[in-house]
C-alpha cells in the first residue's frame, strides 16, 4: 500500500488469503476500517505490477499493489 492508502492502514504491507482481489480487499477494508475504505475507493490496483479489477483471481504468491492517485507537475 502506498501514500494515502498506507496512512489510513496503518501499514505498507500485509498478507491476506483470498481467492480474488475483491475478497482480499474486502477483507482488508474489515481490517482497516471506513477511512481505508474511503481512499480505496479513488486507488487503482494492480497484481503483480498489472492492471486488475475485483474479478482477478490470485493466490499467495501473487502481490496486490493498493495505489492512491498522485498529482505532481513541473
């Protein structure tokens, strides 16, 4: 997890069993609570360094990457 998403866990990194990324989040959102939750929402995931959705399936090898928007510019 990273920026926004790793404040409102609390925590970079975890290890949760789920069979798709949806279980897995939803599990992480119990865990982690409403303002988890909320950032969620606006975050993309990906799996393994992939763009993935809810639907994509993965096991304990596979590592999820929770990823806020960023803004920057020059």
């Amino acid at each position: 997890m990273f920026a926004s998403a790793r404040e409102a866990a609390g925590t970079g990194r975890d290890e949760i069993d789920g069979a798709t990324v949806g279980e897995i989040l939803a599990i992480a959102g119990n865990r982690y609570g409403r303002t988890f939750v909320d950032v969620l929402a606006t975050c993309r995931i990906w799996v393994n360094g992939d763009d993935a959705d809810e639907s994509t399936p993965v096991t304990t090898k596979d590592e999820i990457a929770v990823l806020p928007p960023v803004s920057g510019g020059m």
